[in-house]
C-alpha cells in the first residue's frame, strides 16, 4: 500500500504488476475499499497486467471528507493518481458507484481511458425520490453508524442465497463495510445524489466497453445493464448466474474470465 497527497487530500492505493503490463485502474463502491478488487487484481497480475487499486477519499485507509464529495471529485482524484504513476491511458472499471465514476472520468477525461468496464451500475441521473434516500440515509449513518446498515443490506450486496452459502465472501463484505468511516459514506451519498446523467456519455462512447452484471442483481438488475448495452452497441455484456451486485467477489471466476478475456480481445494490442 502506498499513499499520496493530491487535490487537498490523501489517498492510499496499491498498484501491482508489471509496470509494462496493460494498466487497469479498478474502483470500489459505496461502502467499501480497494480490497473488493483483491480477486480481480491477482488474476489480472498473473495475466502480466499492471493494477491500480484505490480506496475512495473517505473510504479505506484514505482521508476522510465531510462532504459532499461529488462523483467528479472521484474522478478528479483518480485522473490526478494516473498522473502521479505516469500512467498516460487505463482500462477503467468500476462498480456500483465506482462503475458511475469511471463514465464521470469517461465523461470529463475521455483521453484517459483505454477501455471501460462497469459492473452493476447504471447511467441516468439519480431521481428526486433517490435523492431524498440518499441524503437521509447519509444523515442516518452518521447518526447510527454503518452496523446496523450493513446488516440490513448485506441480502442485497450479495445475492441473498450466497450470504449463507458464502459465509467468507458474506463475512469480508460485512467487514468492509462496518469498517467505512459514516463521514465519508456520508459525503459520497450527498455528492451521488446530484450525479450527472451518462447515458448521452455512453451513446458516445468509442472505446471498448465491458458491461458485467449479477444475474439476481436487486440494486441495479439486468435489465439496466441491458439499457446500458443499448446505448452502446459494440459493447460486450456479460450477466454473472449466481451473484447479486458484486459478482466479482461472489463469482470472482467467471468474474475473471469475462474480464481477462475482454481485455485479451478487444482491448490488448489496441493503441
């Protein structure tokens, strides 16, 4: 792990692999840190790629911000750590937040992406009912904590059969989680709630696109990955049988195949 002091905050971050690997940047979601990557980056290093995984401002072991923290500030932070690692151009990916961050760096910093993976996301703007969730639940997670939230939403995180039968993934989930600062869980919710819409981003996008999503996904379901396919017709979409919103770590496998070889097809060898 290793930190930086950038935009009026400090980040910590790993970044493993070759640094003459294919550079993939990976981005957690609300409420987690880079460790969620942890399957992907061990398969995608031993593929002879380079990995940078960051926690979030106000997630992990980065600084904590009282908000709001805007989905442009996330980008903004991580376009300005591929410059720290000279890193010119990436594959950016991201989930469920992170997902909506990487079309935010597709959107502001297009020269910056390689190629862009999104996993169990989507692309309009937050509603006014959305809105009003987002900034209640913020304020009742700085009130209450984050245990009580994890708990009531781990059946969601993973797909409800999986927090029994996975009891490690169930349990590294519950962790990262509990473990999320609520000021910083807090921060991100207010600024996501004013997010832009990306579906015209997408409709634009050139790049190669890698759409994944649970196929027993309650947060963002198939149908929104297949909204999301629509908006860009060369994009390869994948649906994970046996996972909820976080396939990578549920099927991190067939998580892994899909994105190893999207990567070697589509993206390897392309300038």
């Amino acid at each position: 792990m290793t930190s930086i002091a950038l935009r009026g905050t400090t980040l910590h971050y790993d970044d493993a692999g070759s640094p003459a690997g294919l550079p993939v940047l990976l981005i957690h979601g609300h409420p987690f840190n880079r460790t969620l990557w942890a399957p992907q980056a061990e398969a995608l290093v031993a593929a002879g790629h380079r990995v940078v995984t960051p926690d979030l401002r106000g997630y992990g072991d980065s600084a904590v911000e009282d908000g709001p923290v805007y989905l442009s500030d996330f980008a903004d932070d991580l376009v300005a750590l591929l410059d720290h690692l000279d890193i010119e151009r990436a594959v950016v990916g991201g989930v469920s937040m992170g997902g909506q961050i990487a079309m935010e760096v597709q959107r502001a910093h297009p020269d910056r992406v390689r190629a862009l993976v999104l996993s169990d996301t989507s692309a309009p703007a937050e509603t006014d009912e959305g809105k009003a969730f987002r900034n209640r639940l913020a304020d009742r997670l700085l009130a209450e904590g984050m245990d009580g939230y994890a708990d009531e939403v781990i059946g969601r995180m993973l797909a409800d059969y999986n927090v029994a039968a996975m009891p490690d993934v169930a349990g590294r989930v519950l962790a990262m989680m509990r473990a999320t600062d609520p000021r910083g869980a807090a921060a991100a919710l207010r600024g996501r709630a004013e997010r832009p819409d990306y579906r015209d981003t997408l409709a634009a996008v050139e790049c190669p696109v890698l759409i994944v999503v649970g196929a027993d996904d309650v947060y963002t379901p198939v149908a929104d990955a297949e909204a999301m396919r629509a908006l860009v017709p060369h994009a390869t979409l994948a649906v994970v049988d046996g996972a909820g919103h976080l396939p990578g770590a549920e099927q991190p496998g067939t998580f892994n195949a899909e994105l190893l070889g999207f990567l070697a097809a589509r993206v390897a060898g392309r300038p």
